[in-house]
C-alpha cells in the first residue's frame, strides 16, 4: 500500500495530471472529500488514456478532478480478510487488479492499494499455510519429522561450530495403544493433543520438541552445559506425563519412556546419534516410565542405516535409475506441447523409490549433479530417437534442476555437451527450477541462466506458490514459464477459495509475460476451470501419469498430431497485459 497523499474533491484535473507526471510510479490516486473520505480513485493509465482521448493539457486547468475518476472505486478496511479480498480481486475478470483500490481505516483514506500488491499478500499467506502444513504434524501443531531432522542438522552444525553439547530424546509413551483400544481413537488424538501441549509447556523456545509420529516424539536439547541438565528435563518430562489427563470426561493414567544421548559424547553424526537414541529407547521401554541414557551395550544390529552415498552411487553405476516421461498439453487446443522427464529409482529390494526421497538423498550425498547428468543422458538421447521416428515435432523436453546445480556453476557445460551429443539443439529444452533454487541463487547463477535462455532454452519456475518468490523478484528473474503447483490446482475441486488463488496467479503472471503450466491436474472440473481462467498448459493424470519410455513412445503415436510450436501465453496475450507488464518495470 502507497501512502500517497489524495486529492481533495475541489482539485482540478491538472494537478491529478501533475501528481502523476511528479512520480512515475504512482499507480493511481485517490480523491477525497473534505472529511477524508475516499470519493473516488484516479488511476494513472486510465487517467492518460481519457486524457489523450478527450482533452489536451491546457483544457484539463478547469476540468473538475470528478470528470476523470472512477466513483465507484473498491473500497476496502485495512482489516478486512484476505479471503475475501481475494474473491473480489478475482471477480469482475482483471479490473481492481489493474485499477487499483482504497484502503481505509474506521472509513478515513489511508492509502491506495494495487491488485499486484494485494496479490503478493495473499500467495504469501498461502505460502505461510503450506509451509506450516508441510513441516508441522496436523493433529498437535508440533514440527514434524523432517522439520525435526531438519532442526536437529542445524543444531549439530552450530554445536560443531560453538563447541557445544547437544542432547536428543527419542521418546515413546508406554502402553498408548491400550487407551486408544479401548477408549477410542478420538480420545487417543486428545490424549496426544494434551501431551503435545504439556511438552510444549516444558520445552525452552531455542530448542525442539516434535511429533515422528504415532505416540513418538522426539526433542533436541541445546547449549547444555552439562549431560546433567538434560536428565533434569528428562525427569521433568516424565513426571509431565504420569499427571492424570483429563480426556472428555475420563481420566487417563499414562507414562513415557526416553533414550536419550548426546553430542558430540556418543556420536557426532546425525544418522548415528538418532540411531543411539533409538537404541536407548528400545533399553528405557524394558522398563518403562524411565529414560536411559546411551550406552555402547544398547546397540544393536542395524540393517536400517542408510549408507546414503555408497546406496546412490550404487544406484547410478548399477543402472538402477530410470527416467520416465509425463506429456504437457495446450489447455485450449489439446495439443501435446512437452515431455517432462522424471527420474526413477528402481531398487531391487525396495521396489520404486519415492523420487522426492531420492532426490533429497543425492542432494544430501553431492550426488545431485550425477543424477541430471544421467536423466540429460538417457532423455535427450530418447527425445532424439522420437524425433527421428517424427513422433515429437514441436515438443519441448522438460529437465528438473536442483537449486544446487545452478550455483555449482558445471551446469551450462555440461546441458551444451548433453544438447550437442544427443543431436538436439538448446531451443526444445526447457529446465524446471523450483522457486527456492531461483530465489536464493547469486547473481552469478542468475547470468548462468540468463546465457542459456540466449541459446534458446526456456527457464520454468516449479513448484511456483510453496516458495517465498516475491513479485518484484519475479519480474527480474530470467524465467518464461511459470508451473502452478499441485496444492493450489487441488483447491479448484474443493472449492474453498473457489481457486480465487490459482485465477490470481494466471493473471499476474500473464501481465508479467510468462506462461502459465498447471501442474497435477486430475479432473475434467480442474481442466475446465483452468482453460476458462487463461491458464496456458496442464500436465497431471487426467492427461496422462509419468509413463516409461515404451508407454510414451506408443502415446505419441497414437496422440501426437503434429503441430506449430505454440507458446501458449505469448500469442494469447491482449495488449492491455504487456501494457501492465511495462508499467510494472516502471
Ligand atoms: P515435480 O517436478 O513437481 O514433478 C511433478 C511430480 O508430480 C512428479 O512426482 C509426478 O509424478 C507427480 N504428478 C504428476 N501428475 C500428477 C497428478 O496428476 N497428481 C499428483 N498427485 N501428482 C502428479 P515425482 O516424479 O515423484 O517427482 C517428485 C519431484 O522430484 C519432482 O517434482 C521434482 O522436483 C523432483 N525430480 C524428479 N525428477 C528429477 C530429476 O531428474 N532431477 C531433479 N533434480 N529433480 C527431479
Ligand atoms: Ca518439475
Ligand atoms: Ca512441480
């Protein structure tokens, strides 16, 4: 919001006219009556057009302000929900987007907002709730798993860096599945609600408690002095526990176990030390209602500790790793527009690898850039192969890149020898970044891309709307395509912001000239939607699941109608957008 200072009603045009050509970045400016109520809303493209239209310069000194505003601007409480804010954003197509609208306090001026601002709140709200939702366990509001593992990889880091000690609880409450038996899953979930704020209560803000899951939680002690003080908050959590709980009218009796164990004195590994507490765990519930501390008689035999490296490279070496491919398609005309690949982990003992697991393990292992080299490898050469069999003409092949890999710098060499071996060339590539690895990239990682999108490759966010990208930061970033995620394309079915969000991101990223691809799409009521919102592409089940590369090559065959290169978005958009688009910059 601008705290720009409005007009009063008497003004005349010329100084509306003024205001404007003092600061070319003003959006629109509100007029007020004498009481500071808003009367109406100039905005400056509308404002130029009239004037081109109907006056000169010189006619406008004696105009009345009131011939050139909107009087029924949108007029909104500084406090009203973003909820709804967002509905009437969306609602009469693009117009308080591009219009701008008042904000007030107890109905007095207090600023003009624009859409693209009210939007920028609205996907960092939702952002905030999916990052929540992402990293907190719904049921007690605690950190989940990985926001635990998470938390406890920094803590090790920063113990290893201050020299401090750690301490972890693996902790299991005793005879849980006896309530839940026999008083019911509602109260066993009190029961666990209870708990968790009973930890909550005990836990200092600069250390962790979380829920793994089922009756299990986990707690990071840091900056201890001594082991001592965490048997202090051992024993002060395993009296927490044993008070009475008072679960919808009963009473519940109830007792923990906790192994606990220390860093660096038993371990200064991550996979170790959660190993150890496990094991001390597993001693403390012979007891029960203890907790034991880690000693070396406790380990037992481990098959589960993933050798994170030697099991990757394994992968890789032994051609365990396959690359699969999902087709894109233009939203209007139904024509197939681009293959993703996709990589997967076919271990022979596990089966399918869930690929988010495998690709956190290679980044995690510094194996990430193998695993693109592998897919550039195998996919582009594919590609080739459809192409010469003219069963891909006009498609784009879509490769994942990890946030990682665009700061490592190899990246771009490396794409130049995959394009040039395969005999493809860099204009029907296009690579995926997620928000986060464009984010946070350097300059530097920003001209890298900004090179290969010279040579012809198209640059896509993934992902868009889990991340923090902010509009501002969008605009600057060298990107052509934007790829809605999952969890916003599922809020079309359920209805719950009637997609407010999902129109809003097509229109802001329409006037910044990007295409939009909808990602996950699942139904008939999704695409629909989409294609009536402008969305671009879609790609998800309804069109068809990541397929080997057998399955693709006998659906480009019976799909693939050849077709002109269409880029959705470019062709599509009317001038009104790249109007806002320019304006944006400004
Ligand atoms: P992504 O790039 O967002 O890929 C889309 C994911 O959504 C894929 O999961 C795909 O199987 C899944 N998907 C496609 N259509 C639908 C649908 O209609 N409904 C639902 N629920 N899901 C759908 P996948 O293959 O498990 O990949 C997960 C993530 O792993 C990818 O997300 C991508 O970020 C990463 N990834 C995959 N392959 C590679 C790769 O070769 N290199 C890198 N760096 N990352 C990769
Ligand atoms: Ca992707
Ligand atoms: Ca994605």
């Amino acid at each position: 919001m601008r705290p720009t200072p409005p007009l009063r009603v008497i003004s005349s045009a010329l100084s509306a006219h003024e205001a404007f050509q003092a600061d070319p970045t003003l959006y629109a400016l509100a007029v007020v009556d004498d009481l500071g109520t808003p009367v109406g809303l100039i905005n400056r493209f509308r404002f130029r057009e009239t004037l081109w239209q109907q006056y000169g310069t010189d006619a406008l000194k004696n105009r009345h302000v009131g011939l050139l505003m909107d009087r029924t601007p949108l007029v909104l409480d500084e406090y009203a929900p973003i909820e709804q804010l967002s509905e009437i954003l969306t609602d009469d197509s693009t117009k308080y987007i591009f219009d701008g609208f008042i904000v007030t306090r107890r109905g007095k001026y207090l600023g003009i907002g624009t859409g693209f601002s009210l939007m920028r709140r609205i996907t960092e709200r939702r952002q905030a709730t999916l990052a929540h939702l992402a990293y907190h366990d719904t049921l007690t509001g605690l950190p989940n798993r990985q926001l635990f593992l998470d938390r406890l990889g920094q803590a090790i880091a920063s113990a290893k860096r201050n020299r401090r000690r750690l301490a972890i609880f693996s902790i299991d409450l005793d005879r849980f599945k006896v309530v839940n038996d026999s008083l019911g899953h509602t109260i066993g979930d009190l029961l666990l609600q209870q708990i968790a704020d009973r930890f909550r209560s005990l836990i200092r803000a600069q250390d962790t408690v979380a829920r793994l899951g089922g009756d299990e939680f986990a707690v990071v002690l840091t900056e201890l002095p001594a082991f001592e003080h965490a048997e202090l908050v051992a024993r002060k959590l395993l009296d927490i526990v044993r008070q009475p709980f008072l679960l919808d009218g009963h009473e519940v009796h109830i007792s923990c176990s906790i192994g606990a164990v220390a860093y660096p004195d038993h371990s200064d590994s991550q996979p170790g030390l959660l190993r150890m507490a496990d094991d001390a765990l597993y001693a403390a519930k012979r007891v029960r209602d203890t907790m034991r501390r880690y000693t070396e008689d406790m380990a037992r035999p481990s098959a589960t500790t993933p050798m994170v490296f030697s099991t990757i490279r394994r992968a890789i070496d032994l051609g365990e790793l396959e690359v699969h491919y999902q087709p894109q398609a233009d939203l209007r005309t139904g024509a197939l527009l681009g293959l993703e690949a996709l990589v997967r982990w076919n271990d022979p003992v596990r089966g399918y690898v869930p690929t988010n697991e495998l690709i956190q393990l290679a980044e995690d292992a510094g194996l990430i850039s193998e695993i693109t080299h592998f897919v550039c490898g195998t996919a582009m050469k594919q590609f080739r192969a459809w192409q010469l069999a003219k069963l891909a003409d006009g498609l784009r092949l879509a490769i994942n890149i990890s946030g990682v890999e665009v700061r490592d710098g190899v990246l771009p060499s490396m794409l130049r020898a995959h394009v040039r071996d395969a005999g493809l060339s860099m204009s029907m590539i296009e690579l995926e970044l997620t928000e986060s690895g464009l984010m946070f990239s350097d300059a530097d990682a920003t001209q890298l891309l900004s090179d290969l999108r010279e040579e012809g490759a198209r640059v896509s966010i993934d992902d868009f709307g889990t991340g923090y990208s902010s509009l501002g930061r969008l605009q600057r970033l060298p990107v052509d395509v934007l790829k809605i995620d999952k969890a916003f394309v599922e809020d079309i079915d359920t209805g719950v912001r009637q997609g407010a969000l999902v129109r809003a991101i097509v229109m802001m990223a329409h006037s910044l000239g990007l295409t939009v691809v909808a990602e996950g799409v699942e139904t008939e009521v999704q695409r629909a939607f989409l294609e009536r919102h402008g969305c671009d592409l879609y790609q998800g089940h309804l069109l068809s699941r990541p397929l080997p590369s057998v399955d693709i090559g006998k659906y480009l065959k019976d799909r693939h109608v050849p077709q002109r290169v269409v880029t959705g978005a470019r062709k599509t958009r009317t001038r009104a957008h790249s109007a806002h688009a320019r304006v944006l910059e400004t």
